[in-house]
C-alpha cells in the first residue's frame, strides 16, 4: 500500500498511475477537499478511501493509519455518513414528477457502478438504492447496507447527477419512520394489505351487503361525490354507475384511508423533499382505468402530494421476463393510464419493469417521456450471466440447488416458469452455460430463488455459495459493469431516454 500513498499527489497533477500490484486505483473517485485529498482503492479484493492532507474530513473518516502519511479509510456505514456531510452529491435525493427515473434494485451492493455508467448523460436520473423489505429479509442485508453501497458507488464514480433511495414496497408505519430517519428520498407505500380482492369476483348481494355495511358517512359521501357523475379527464369520459362505484369503494377505500394517514403522519411531516409513491399493483385486481381515476382523485382531493402511482396493468409483470398479455390491449389502458396521471399531475409507475422490452416503446410514447420504472432481478440475473461465464462450477452447483428449491422460493413470488423448458444441465457445456440467462424459465427459476442461494448454508456453518459468489464477481468486476452497461442499457434506449 505504501507505493500508492503518492498517488494522490500524481493525481493532483494530473498524472494518472496505472493499476499494479493488485491495488486498483478508481480515478473518478479522487476528491479534494481543502486540504485533504481522498482516492477509492481497492487492495486485494477490499475498497477502502485513501486519505492524506489536514482539515476537518480527514479527522472525522475513521481508517487504519499508513506510514504516518494518511489512513485507509474502510467503507463503513459511519464514514459514509462523513461523505454524506461534506459532499451533497453522495446523499439521496428527491426528483419530483417532471423527470423519468429509474430504480435499479442491487441485491448485491455492487451493481450501482454499472448502473451510474448507463445513466450518466441519459435524461433518466437514477434511484440506486431500492430494495424491498422481502429483498432485505432474503439476502440478510440492512436498509443501511443499501444506503452505504449506494453512496459509496457514487463517490467511487465521482457521479454528481444526483440519486435516489427508495424505502421500496413499505407497509408498515415502523418502516415507513425508520427508512425515512436513515435518509431515503423515495417512499413506495404497498397498499397490498388494505385491498380486498375477493370483491373483484363477488356478487352482486356480496356486493350490497358489504356495501350496506359501511358507516352512513361514506357511503352518503361516495354516492353523492360520484353516482351519476360524468369526469373529463385529458380527452377521457369517465363515470361510475352504481355496481362499479361500490366496487371501488370496497375495495380502494381502506387503502385510501391508509395512504392518508401516512402521508399527513410521516411524508408532510419531513423537512425535505420526498417522492411519495402509490402502490396499488401488488394484487390480483387489475386497476381499470377509471379505478385509477377514483383512487387518484380521492387522494387528491384528500389533500395526499402523489409523486408516482403504479397499477396493476393488464396482462402479467412476472419477474425477469418480458410482458405477458395482449399488447393492444396494454396500449389501449396504458394511453388512458397515462392520461390521468398527466391529468392529476404524477408520473406513472411501471412496477416489475425488468425486462418488459416488448412495451417499453408504448410506455414511452404515452408517458411522454416522464415516469417510474422499477428494476431489480434483472441485475442479479446479470451477476449470474458473469458467474456462469467465468466460474461454471459454482453456476452448476448454483443451478442444482436453485431447481431443489424452487417451490419453497414460491412462498415469496408469483411466477410460472416451464422448468421443462430449457436443457438439463449435464447436457449443456461450460461454454454455453450464460445461455441460460437467454431462456425465460431459467432466469424466473435464478430470480426468485436468490435470497436461499445467497444464504445456504452447509457443514460448519459456512456458506455453500456466497463467499465464492461474491469473490468470481470481485475477480471480474469490470465484466459485471459491462454487462449492466448493455443489458440496463437496453432498457433506457427502448424507453426513449
């Protein structure tokens, strides 16, 4: 490490070392700060922040002292919170509804590099940490394991166009509280608990006799706000009768009501900017067009600041995987989604938008330009792509247990891949094993079952896959980023931006 304390100083005079000595220099990361220069290194498989020079951030970074003449500065939830105090650029942001972004989910904490690549100069700005709660719980990461990965991606990159950190799919109020007291700028409230979708299918007396059980209150309040009603909207004619109005009602009026409480309890509350979005697609409903309206006007009219809402649109979002349904029909609702989003003032949001390469134009055409799109296994997936690529063992080994454990990755998600439908593994040769990333059933079969691949465990305690995983992807760090650059990159040019 001693040979490359100079570099900072050749890299204040532009004269830029090269890579030796298994110490990996990320230039774009260097920064001075008064007096103290700072430079992410990377010595055998481990970043840390060099640091050299007197002032005040040199003081507060905790490192291990080297040769008297500066500190290696490890990546510490604590010394990102340095970073955060004296550079802006490295703290998450909120973007509001007048610019596309994207949320680019990293399961591992290293996609983020890749990532800030493709979006650097798109008229997209990125939402770098994203993780669900389900993510978390699977993988064993923190929401703070999420934030520190994302900003120190960002000042390894030296990237200042500015990103987000999505509390993403949050349900409960504690984790509403505690991802917005650790600094996320991005709110995505699932609504999931508050819709009852057994009345899609009820009858008509179900239908009544639910109805008839609400407080005179709202009943009174909704048939007097809409029965009857004609609603302009952007070109569109909307009206409830009187079967449909209550079927909206039984079953968007109680997350209605949570979505209020939330927004004036914690979102209003905060001193800064955030993008508070709506998720009502993590349900059986599909959201017609005129339930959007209602769901959006009552927030609206309640006084609820909508940054971003996301339907259950038409046809099947699966994960990892393109769009599945009928396109003209897509088309047809996405136009009148759209409509009233740009009515009400929000942008749409496109949840489970891995891979949806098929409707990505439409959604280009009729957002305008300006949405929410959400990513997330499509970057592991590409992880696994490099694995199989550059250590086919661990893939083939990786690949046997996630087949043995499929069923139990169910529990978590909703996807119907024919596992049928690819080449048994003993059949297929190392060379062409990253094809298996090509075939839909194998990347729902990759996709689902991340979180039991990343934590097996086997005799002693030890991880079967983990420790190897994340070493092969350390070893071929810049294939992982070129493969993002393309596959990530894809996405943002069948978008439009």
């Amino acid at each position: 490490m001693k040979q490359f304390l100079p570099a900072i100083e050749l890299l204040a005079k532009g004269e830029l070392p090269s890579n030796s000595n298994q110490i990996k220099v990320y230039e774009k990361s260097y920064t001075v700060e008064g007096n103290v220069h700072l430079l992410m290194v990377k010595n055998s498989g481990e970043k840390f922040i060099l640091a050299t020079g007197e002032g005040a951030i040199f003081d507060e970074l905790t490192g291990t002292d080297v040769d008297g003449k500066g500190k290696a500065c490890p990546l510490t939830y604590e010394n990102r919170l340095v970073l955060n105090k004296y550079f802006d650029y490295t703290v998450p942001q909120a973007f509001g509804t007048e610019i596309a972004t994207i949320g680019l989910g990293d399961r591992l904490g290293l996609a983020s590099p890749g990532h800030i690549e493709t979006v650097r100069e798109k008229n997209i700005k990125p939402v770098l940490a994203q993780q669900s709660i389900r993510e978390l719980t699977l993988t064993n990461r923190s929401m703070n394991d999420m934030l520190d990965a994302a900003a120190f991606a960002v000042f390894q990159e030296g990237y200042k166009g500015g990103y987000g950190a999505d509390g993403d799919h949050i349900k409960e109020e504690s984790d509403i509280q505690y991802a917005l007291s650790l600094g996320a700028s991005m709110i995505t409230l699932d609504c999931s608990d508050h819709i009852d979708n057994t009345i899609e299918k009820a009858s008509p007396e179900v239908l009544d006799e639910k109805f008839n059980a609400l407080s005179e209150v709202v009943k009174q309040r909704y048939m007097e706000q809409y029965l009857g009603k004609t609603f302009e909207v952007n070109g569109l004619t909307l009206t409830l009768d009187e079967t449909e109005l209550k079927k909206n009602v039984l079953l968007y009026d109680k997350a209605i009501d949570y979505t209020t409480h939330v927004y004036n309890e914690y979102i209003s509350k905060e001193n800064r900017a955030i993008d508070f979005e709506i998720s009502i697609d993590e349900t059986e409903t599909v959201t017609s067009p005129i339930s959007h309206f209602f769901v959006a006007n009552e927030l609206i009219n309640r006084g609820v600041k909508v940054v971003s809402l996301a339907p259950r649109f038409c046809g099947e979002f699966q994960k990892g995987i393109d769009y599945i349904g009928d396109v003209e029909q897509f088309e047809v609702e996405l136009r009148e989604h759209a409509l009233i989003a740009e009515h009400f003032g929000y942008k749409l949001s496109i949840h489970s938008g891995s891979d949806k390469f098929m409707v990505f134009p439409i959604i280009a055409e009729y957002t305008k330009g300006v949405f929410h799109v959400k990513t997330a296994g499509t970057n592991w997936l590409e992880a696994i792509r490099v694995i199989a690529a550059t250590n086919p063992d661990l893939y083939r080994r990786m690949h046997v247990f996630a087949l043995e454990n499929f069923e139990e990755a169910l529990k978590y998600y909703h996807v119907t891949p024919d596992l049928n439908s690819f080449e048994k593994l003993e059949n297929v040769e190392d060379a062409k094993l990253p094809e298996y990333m090509n075939n839909d059933a194998a990347r729902q079969l990759f996709h689902v079952t991340y979180g039991l691949l990343l934590t097996a465990k086997g005799e002693n305690d030890t991880f079967l896959f983990r420790d190897e995983f994340f070493k092969t992807l350390d070893k071929y760090e810049e294939e992982y980023r070129d493969a993002l650059v393309s596959h990530i990159g894809k996405h943002i040019e069948l978008l439009g931006l």
